[in-house]
C-alpha cells in the first residue's frame, strides 16, 4: 500500500487577463472558483498536510481553504519552485512522507488520476514522478524527453525544443510527485542566484545527479486543460454546460434548449423534470420528477418537489417548494422560505424566511417576511408585513384558512387567527382571534356634487381676466 501523502496546491496567480482583477484560480467554473474544483480532485486523497499556496490570502482564497486546507502566502511570486519553498519553510514537510505539487489551474483533474500517479511513482521506487498528458496538438506544452528505458531525460520547452522534441506528444501537465529531500536539494541547486525557476529545471538537476525521475502519461487530455484568458474560460464553461446537459437529456430531463440552460455540477435534477430556456440552476439545487423551471428562473441552493412549478422571471435563494406548488411569474423566494404543497406565490410577491402552508396562496404583489402563514390562507394583493423596527425581526402568525384582504400592512409581532378575516386596506398592529373579522379603516365620507362644483370652479376663474 503506497505510503500518506503531502501535498502542496498552488493558487494560479496574476489574472485570467489583464484588468481582470481576480487570480485565476479564484475566477468561477459552472459557479465553483477553479480552485475549488482542484482541491476536488485532491481531498479524497487524504493527504496531511494539505497547503494552498498563493501570492495572497485574499477573503476568496480563504473561502475556499476554509477547513480543507492550511493557506500559505508567498510574495512577492518568484515562481513554483519559490512556492514550494515557501510551503517548507511554513509547515515543515515530512521526509518520510511523498509530496504531491499540483498546479491550481488545472480544474479537470481527477481523483483517480492523481491516485494512479501516486500508485505508480511508489511502484517504480522514482525520486520523481510527473504527470503527461498525450495531446494530438502539443502547442506551447513543455515536451516529455525519456530515454531508451522510459524514464524521464528532460522536460523541453517548446520555445527552445528541437524539432525532433517538437514532434513528442507528451506534455508535462504540471502534477508532480517527489521525495521531499532529493527534490528540495535539487531546488536550491536550481535556483541558486535566481530569482525564478520551474519545474524543469528541477528535473534537470534531478537527472544530472542520476536520480530516478518517472513520467505516467494519461490519455485523457481534459487534464491538462487550462486557464489563461477569460475567453478560455467561458469556452470551458461552455464546453462543460453542453456536456451536463447531453446527460441529464439522456437520464431523461428534458432540456429545451440545451445553449441558454446552466446547471450546476452539484445540482440535482431527475428524470422528466423540464427545464424551460434561460434556466439557471446553481449549487446545490435540487428539482424532483416532473417539476418545470422556466423560461428564465434562477434557483441557487433550492428544492423544487415533483410537479412543482417556477414560472418565469423568478429568483429562489436558498428555499424549499414542495410538491405541485406554483411560484411565479417574477417571485423571489429569499433563504429560509419554505412553500407547502400545492401553494401558489404569484406574480411579483416576494418571501423571506417565511412558512406558506399547503395550498395557502399569496397571488399579488406582496412581501411576507418572517412569517408562518397557515394552510389554505389567502392574502391578498399588496399585503405587507411589517418585520423589522429598525433593531429587531419580529414574526407574524397566520392561522389556516385565515383571509387577508388587498392591501393590509400586519405590523409584527402579530397573530392572526384561523378563520379569521383582515379587511381590505386595514392596518393591523393587534392580534385578531380566530374566525374574527378585523378593520382599521377611517370612515368613508362622501360629498354629493362636490366634484361638480370643482369643475365649475375652475372654469369660471379660467375666464376672468389676468388669468
């Protein structure tokens, strides 16, 4: 059995392109930082200790390392080799133990992948192994040079590579495994006098003082595919949201239009689920058997139960839509909102942290706010309830089959009764029992003619002179 594992991450630095703003690893992949999706690959490795090194520790990188693995900042960048020294000198490495160096730009990576490197570099007793990837257009790849015995001779740059390295197929992917001391004592002679050096130069060194280096070539391109421009990006994204979709279509969720369709690799969508276009589906969603999103929705971190609906134009954040509710069109659904079944959240009603009981409708331009509104209640267009006093959120109780007319302001904390009816147009600052009718309007007054006599008014001053 191979030994434990240390492994060192390395956060790709500067931006994705110039102006960007963000460090490439930190720019998001199909909603998770590019990073994340690395650290994917690595975790299940089990590997102590686990260091992300970057040229800072900016709030994303700490939310990324946030109890996965130990940061460690390098600045100013004076390269991999740098990095790496840098994570020694921080942590302390075990030389008993393998280290494993990944790049941070290398969102594809596999489990299994990294796990068949470690399997063959303990295999083959090498001071260093790397990962190479077989690739039909090599491009600006450093080339794999192996001797006549397979082991690793050199790592050729393609800018100074003959054209007899040029024709090599084999890239360095920048996935390395090494025996820490041999490996660090190489880095030093590599870069005495230096102020960067990479990888192949360690190599070099490596090879020059006859030590045992190993390549395992892969050939699954997607491994070595890369990040360096913004446009890489969203080609990635591209090519990975096409991918997701061809498989739920073939599990049996219809797609309707696959180009303007975005679900998250957490998502979870089963079969006969319709995903209208436009539908975005991000984290960790969930939309049960027979549920139809769209066109247009955004739901993040939101299950939608069987045969639910989420019409268009509308946002949930962290919400639960039970089985056969309706939402929408043009609802926003904030974190904490629950909607019992069969429910109905129309057209530009907004709801936090608020409890709709099963078949329970809000139908019009309302705002629930920590709320508890009970089964088959009904509130009406343009209710409001009144949460927050400026310091504190209080809640509001509604009781089941409770009536709420258009265009009532219920200020918290407030109970309103089962079976109770709320007048239109009412303030309600008091409890109202159950089954009780509650109004707080000013009464009406009518003057007969007077609009008339107004009219008049107005006409008759019209004709004076100096008007």
């Amino acid at each position: 059995m191979p030994p434990a594992v240390q492994a060192v991450v390395l956060v790709a630095g500067g931006g994705a392109q110039p102006g960007s703003g963000t460090a490439t690893g930190m720019h998001d992949l199909l909603g998770r930082p590019l990073l994340d999706w690395v650290l994917r690959a690595v975790e299940p490795l089990g590997a102590d200790p686990l260091l992300l090194v970057a040229e800072e520790e900016t709030e994303a990188v700490r939310a990324v390392s946030a109890g996965r693995a130990h940061a460690v900042v390098h600045a100013p960048p004076l390269g991999v080799g740098d990095a790496l020294g840098t994570a020694a000198r921080s942590v302390g490495l075990q030389p008993g133990r393998p280290l494993l160096l990944v790049d941070g730009n290398l969102p594809l990576l596999r489990g299994d992948t990294l796990r068949g490197l470690l399997d063959h570099h303990h295999a083959s007793g090498a001071r260093a192994t790397l990962l190479a990837a077989r690739l039909a257009q090599p491009g600006a790849g450093d080339r794999v040079v192996r001797d006549r015995d397979g082991r690793v001779r050199a790592l050729a740059a393609a800018s100074d590579a003959t054209r007899e390295q040029l024709a090599i197929d084999e890239v360095d992917v920048g996935v390395y495994v090494f025996e820490v001391g041999p490996w660090l004592e190489a880095l030093e002679r590599a870069g005495a006098g230096r102020t960067e050096y990479r990888p192949a130069e360690v190599v070099a060194r490596l090879v020059a003082a006859s030590e045992h280096v190993e390549a395992l070539a892969t050939d699954d391109t997607r491994v070595a595919w890369r990040v360096r421009s913004l446009a890489e990006l969203a080609s990635l994204a591209a090519t990975l949201r096409a991918e997701r979709n061809t498989a739920l279509m073939a599990a049996g969720v219809v797609v309707e239009d696959p180009e303007t369709t975005w679900v998250s690799p957490d998502a979870d969508v089963e079969p006969e689920a319709v995903l209208r276009p436009g539908s975005l589906l991000e984290g960790r969603t969930v939309v049960r058997r027979g549920a139809r999103i769209g066109p247009f929705a955004r739901l993040v971190d939101t299950e939608v139960g069987e045969r639910a609906q989420v019409l268009d134009h509308c946002l949930l954040h962290e919400a639960h839509v039970a089985a056969r509710a309706t939402i929408g069109p043009f609802a926003h659904l904030r974190p904490g909102t629950t909607v019992g079944e069969a429910a109905r959240v129309g057209n530009f009603v907004e709801l936090k942290k608020t409890h709709l009981g099963p078949g329970a409708k809000a139908p019009h331009l309302s705002y629930l706010g920590d709320a508890v509104i009970g089964s088959r209640a009904n509130i009406g267009a343009g209710t409001i309830t009144c949460n927050y006093d400026g310091h504190t959120k209080h809640p509001t109780q509604i009781g089941e089959g409770a009536f709420v007319g258009s265009d009532t302001t219920l200020v918290a904390p407030l109970s309103v009764g089962a079976g109770s009816y709320v007048g239109a147009g009412s303030t309600i600052t008091k409890d109202v029992p159950e089954d009780a009718l509650a109004l707080s309007r000013a009464p009406q007054v009518v003057k007969p003619g007077w609009a008339k006599r107004r009219r008049e008014a107005r006409a008759k001053a019209s004709r004076e002179p100096g008007r």
